[in-house]
C-alpha cells in the first residue's frame, strides 16, 4: 500500500505551527526510496560545497543518493541552517536534503532576499519550515507522470516563516503581510528556475515549491498567485 509522505512537524523553535491539510498519498516509483549510495571517503569537496562557509550555513556532506529508476543525485548536502551575522542562525525545520546547488540558492535567497523582505515585522527570522525536499516520486504524486525534481534532491517545498517573537508567517496566506508575500514572489521568481504556489496548479495551495529544474534556454517557470 502506498504511504502519505509524514506530516511536518507542528512546532518549531517552541512555535506551533497552523495545521494544513494532510497531504494525499501516492505510490512511489518502482523500486522504493532512495538510498545513500557511496561514502564520502574518495569524493573531493565540490566548488559549490567550498563556497558554503561555516559563515554561510551550517551543513552536513551526505554520499550520493541512489534511488529507483532515475530518482537520487550527487553532491547532496544535509543543510541544517542558514546563518545572518547579528540575527543569529535560522534554521530549517526539519533539516533540508538539496543537492548542493539547490542549497546554495536557498541560502542565498534566505540570507539576501527573505530576510530583507521580513525586517519590516520588527522581529528576526528564526527558521524556514521545510515541508519536503528529497523525496522519490512523480510530479504532485500522480502516477506515471514525470520524475519531481523532488526525485533528484533539486527542490524544496517552503511551508512558513517562523520569527523570533513566535510569529508563524505562510506565504500562501492571504491575510498575511501582501507587500511581504508579493516581494518573496519576486525574488524567489529571479532566484529559482521553477516556482509554485497558490493558482499553479492545484497542489501547491498550501506551500510554495522552489527548485533548479534545467531547461532549454535557462527559462523560468513562476507560477505563484498573491491573494
């Protein structure tokens, strides 16, 4: 039988989080999820892993990820935090599986563009609530449709913004700070080949999805309504 993919956690940094819809369950590509598929021990450090510094973020090298059919990737990273300088570290709850690419945006995106975007609300970002990052499966687990970028650790689904003073931020709220919403849209949109959210197409109400998905021409996919 297939398996829903686990809830995120309901608090984070001693914050509850706003219950969203469980998600719906889909079956897995033949063969089951993704495995580590090597050590680290004979893998020189990338370029990309080099130029995330202990004063960029905090990670954690994994092996490369062998799964079914074209599903895993290389330089994968455990990426447990984004640092700010005097804000002091944000985390990623739960920790973030990308490859090291797709992390290296995300900290880039963080550390320049939310954190700018969230300094009107008077309090600190303290951690990003990461509701997927690798995960084996097709696109929006419909069956037989295409790999998810998912699949190759080349994505992360983005669920809330939680700030020191215990305000839980949803970028797909429309109640929430539009002015915010409508410039993380825009630099999420420059930053990142696809981008998902509210009116995408159906799945993605209740998270904004980023990934580096390569495509003829280095074109951009920003697909995300600000209600």
């Amino acid at each position: 039988m297939p398996r829903p993919r686990p809830r995120p956690p309901e608090i984070i940094h001693g914050v509850p989080l706003l219950p969203l819809p469980r998600p719906r369950p889909a079956p897995p590509r033949s063969g089951g999820s993704a495995t580590p598929g090597g050590t680290l021990a004979d893998i020189p450090p990338s370029a990309c892993r080099a130029r995330i510094t202990a004063d960029l973020a905090t990670i954690e090298p994994l092996p490369p990820l062998r799964g079914a059919g074209e599903c895993g990737g290389e330089d994968v990273v455990l990426l447990k935090a984004v640092m700010t300088g005097e804000t002091g570290p944000v985390a990623i709850v739960p920790p973030a599986t990308p490859r090291c690419p797709m992390a290296e945006a995300l900290i880039g995106w963080i550390r320049d563009d939310v954190m700018t975007a969230t300094a009107r609300l008077g309090s600190p970002l303290r951690a990003v609530a990461n509701y997927a990052s690798y995960e084996c499966r097709p696109r929006n687990r419909i069956e037989g449709a295409k790999l998810s970028q998912h699949g190759l650790a080349n994505a992360i689904d983005v669920r809330a913004l939680v700030l020191a003073d215990g305000t839980t931020l949803a970028p797909t709220d429309a109640t929430a700070d539009r002015g915010l919403r409508e410039q993380l849209r825009l630099t999420a949109c420059a930053r990142f080949a696809t981008v998902l959210g509210p009116g995408s197409d159906g799945y993605h109400e209740e998270h904004i999805h980023l990934d580096l998905a390569e495509r003829a021409h280095a074109t951009h996919l920003c697909q995300w309504e600000v209600r």
